[in-house]
C-alpha cells in the first residue's frame, strides 16, 4: 500500500512517526509522494493542549471524508479511548502511543475498526529508523512519572520507562554505520535516565571515565561511538543539572552545549501548585552552573502563562526569571486544563484575552533577549553542520551550531552538502538568527 503519515506534536511524534514509516516499509509498502496519493493516511496525534488534539482530530476527519483508509496514533488516541470512534465513527483504526509498533500488523489484517491502547512496545520497533540522513532521533525514555499538576503526558504516555544502555548504544552505533553523524536523545525528562528503572546490567561497576551517573555514562559510552559528531538531548530537569552532567559536557565535545530546560513558571508559589519540584532559586542557580562552565551554553525553555490563580505578580516573577536566565530562545504555551490533570479541578480563571496578553509580553522580551544575546555572539566563529539551503533567501545556507543556533551563510562561493561541518563567522545577530560568512571547512 501507498502511505502517508502527517504528524502533529512534538519531536516524541516525529521519532514515532519515523519508526512507524521504517516499520511500514519493511512489510513491503511503500512511501507516496504526498497524502493525495497515498491509500493510507496516519494521523500522529498531540494531547497536550485541547487545540492541538482538536487539530489532529479534525484532520483525521477530513481525511476520512476523503474516502482513505485512516488510522490515527499517538497521545490523542490513549486519551480518548474508545471514545475515538464517537469522534470519528469511520476511522479505520486507532492505536495509543506506546502501541504503534502493531501498526504493520493492523494494515495487514484489515480487520476495521480497531483499537489498540496497550502498553507493551517491542524493543525493535523502538529502533526502527529510515534510511538516510545524517540526523536521528533516538527515544531512550519512554512515558513519565512526574505528574506535573498540568500535564497529561504520564497519563497518555504511561509509566517511565528507561531502555537498556546496550540496546541504545546499539542502535546508535548502526546508525552511525549508516551515516548518522548527529543524534538527538529523546524522553520527557532525560536525565531521569536510569533512575526508575536500572539502565546498566553493571550498575555498581564505574564507567571507563569513573561516572556513576546513568545519563552522564551514556553519553560517554555514545560519544565513543566512531562517526558520532554530535549529541543533543531533551527535555532536562534542573534536578538533573549534576556536576557529573557538567563533567561529560566538559570532556566530550560531541555532546553539544544546549539544554531544554523548561521552567513553566517564575514564581515559586506557581512552581509548587504545579508539583514542579525546584524553587526559582534552584532553577536560576542550574541555569548558572551552565553557564559558569561555558558562558556560551544555550539555555531555552517552555513556559505556561494563565495557569489557574497566576496573578499579575506571578507573572511578573516569570518575566524577571527569564531574564536572569538569559534564554537564548523560549517557547510560550496558553494554559489549557486537560481532563483527568489535578488542575483541571481549578477554575481555569485567567481570561483568554489575558493570556494572549501574557504570551506577547513574553514573546516581546525574548526578541529583545535574543538580540542581546546573539550579538554577544558577531565576531566570533562558529563551528556548524550545513543542514541545507536557507529557506528565506536564495544563495544562502542554512545549519546549527553546538548550542542548537540557527546560522546562515552565503554559499555561493563555497557550495556546502548537508551534513558537512563549517566554519562560520559571524557578521550579524538577530533574535533568532545569526547571519556570517564561512570562514572554512
Ligand atoms: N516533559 C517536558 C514537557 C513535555 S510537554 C518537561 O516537563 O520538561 C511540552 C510543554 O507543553 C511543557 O513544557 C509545557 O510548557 C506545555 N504544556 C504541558 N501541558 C500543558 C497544558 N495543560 N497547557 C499548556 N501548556 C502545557
Ligand atoms: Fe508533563 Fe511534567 Fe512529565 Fe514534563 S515532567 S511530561 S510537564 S508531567
């Protein structure tokens, strides 16, 4: 059969998404060039604001409408159900995001509709990836245990669940072999790694660098791994910032120097109705110790603005918090209560208009934070991996360095591949972008 999958979410989806595809291939269909011409269509859904369920919703609708043979996946799915086919009365199947490995399987009975919630994933589903490129994805977390007030992530995604070092260092090894040369590690809170569950057959026995940490020696073994340039993580944790996590970013310099450190909020009396677990103070003092190391190090965030009961003050808190931060990018999220969450019991009190109001304040500073920080930065030479073309302007070139910056260059004079690394200097600073010229291979 002729697929499709469209994705919503986050980059959880995407891997998910990938493996899906890889999975789909290896039984023997075959990729279309685009949804018009596929028989089958997946949706990858989000749940994690009401907007982004009701997106991946309304898309598997039209599809349906399409006369396809649908099947949605993901977070949206576990969330709902059976209810899903109240929703959707002729989707064709529906399967949860810890599930999506029985996909092949679904497409080859054809027996319509079906459901699959279940929690078992088969280690080499986890692993499957497409062909080429010289990025992946690689999930070594599943699910969390935090429950956030908030967040219905543990409830869609289920318990955490760290997979075995060796599988992942395995799988990062053929992926290297396959010309994989940057991987980015995926899981709510990686640097929860190992500690539900042990990650290491050996755990007592020290790493070759005497690492005791679970995270910090899966680095080390990953950055052993010949062809493996680069390695970035997300989601962290401040309870994660340990000196041990500071020693790796120090003695391998593939592993790139960005943390996703998401904060939700500045004020501590918000971070505890939220069952955050750190204090401003502590979130400001990981944020520091970063920085100390590297004052370069890239710091980006998630932040909620209307939480239930956040006052004008709460806010404020939140505002100067990013500043003492100094994030070099952030991503703002509208409040939204998802059912089954502890805060989806308290009135959701502050007004729409008012949050949009919050998102723009917030919006607004991180241009100007951006700015200041990325100027910090003309004059010097970064050191990126050429992703591609620059979308914008014709002539340029487009790539990232260590600390995930979006750099662009002319590359008229010195033509790039993808998956090169370059040497850029930087000529220019925008809020988001540094502009330069190479300065060599
Ligand atoms: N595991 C990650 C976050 C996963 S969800 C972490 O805790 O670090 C991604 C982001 O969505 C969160 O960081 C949060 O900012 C946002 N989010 C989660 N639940 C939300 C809700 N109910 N309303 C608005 N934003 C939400
Ligand atoms: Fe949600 Fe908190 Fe888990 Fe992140 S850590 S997925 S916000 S419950």
């Amino acid at each position: 059969m002729k697929f499709h999958i469209h994705t919503y979410g986050c980059q959880m989806n995407v891997r998910d998404s990938e493996a899906v595809e890889a999975l789909l291939v290896a039984a023997g269909h075959v990729k279309a060039s685009g949804e018009a011409d596929a028989d089958l269509v997946i949706v990858n859904s989000c749940t994690v604001r009401q907007k982004a369920e009701e997106k991946a919703v309304g898309k598997a609708g039209n599809l349906i409408a399409a006369k396809k043979t649908v099947g949605l996946m993901g977070c949206a799915v576990k969330r709902m159900g059976a209810d899903v086919f109240k929703r959707l009365p002729k989707l064709d199947f529906a399967v949860g995001p810890r599930a999506f490995g029985l996909i092949p399987r679904i497409v080859a009975e054809g027996r319509y509709p079906r459901l699959e919630l279940g929690e078992d994933m088969v280690p080499e589903c986890l692993a499957a990836h497409v062909e080429g490129g010289w990025q992946a994805f690689v999930t070594i977390l599943l699910g969390c245990d935090n429950r956030c007030s908030y967040c219905i992530v543990p409830d869609v995604r289920g318990h955490e669940y760290s997979r075995p070092a060796r599988e992942v260092v395995a799988e990062v090894g053929a992926l290297a072999r396959r010309g994989v040369k940057e991987v980015c590690l995926l899981g709510q809170s990686v640097l929860r790694y190992g500690v539900r569950n042990a990650a290491w057959d050996e755990s007592d026995a020290p790493s070759p660098g005497g690492y005791k940490e679970a995270f910090p020696r899966l680095l080390e073994a990953l950055a052993a791994i010949p062809g493996i340039e680069r390695i970035r993580f997300t989601s962290a944790h401040p309870k994660g910032c340990t000196d041990e996590l500071v020693r790796a970013y120090r003695e391998f310099p593939q592993v790139c120097r960005h943390l996703h450190l998401p904060v939700q909020s500045g004020s501590d009396r918000v971070l505890a109705e939220m069952g955050r677990r750190y204090t401003r103070e502590e979130y400001l003092a990981a944020v520091r110790k970063l920085r100390d190391f590297d004052p370069e190090f890239a710091v980006t965030t998630d932040v909620i603005v209307g939480y239930p009961g956040e006052t004008e003050a709460d806010f404020e808190e939140t505002r100067s918090l990013m500043d003492e931060a100094g994030f070099d990018n952030s991503f703002v999220f509208k409040y939204s209560p998802r059912p089954g969450t502890r805060s989806a019991a308290l009135p959701d009190d502050v007004p729409t208009e008012e949050k949009e109001r919050r998102d723009q304040v917030l919006l607004a500073d991180q241009e100007r934070r951006g700015q200041s920080r990325n100027e910090a930065l003309v004059g010097t030479v970064r050191e990126v991996i050429a992703e591609g073309p620059s979308k914008r302007v014709a002539d340029r070139w487009s790539g990232r360095d260590s600390g995930n910056r979006i750099v662009v260059w002319e590359s008229s004079d010195a033509p790039c591949r993808a998956g090169e690394k370059v040497r850029v200097e930087i000529l220019e600073a925008h809020p988001q972008v540094l502009v330069g010229r190479m300065a060599g291979k």
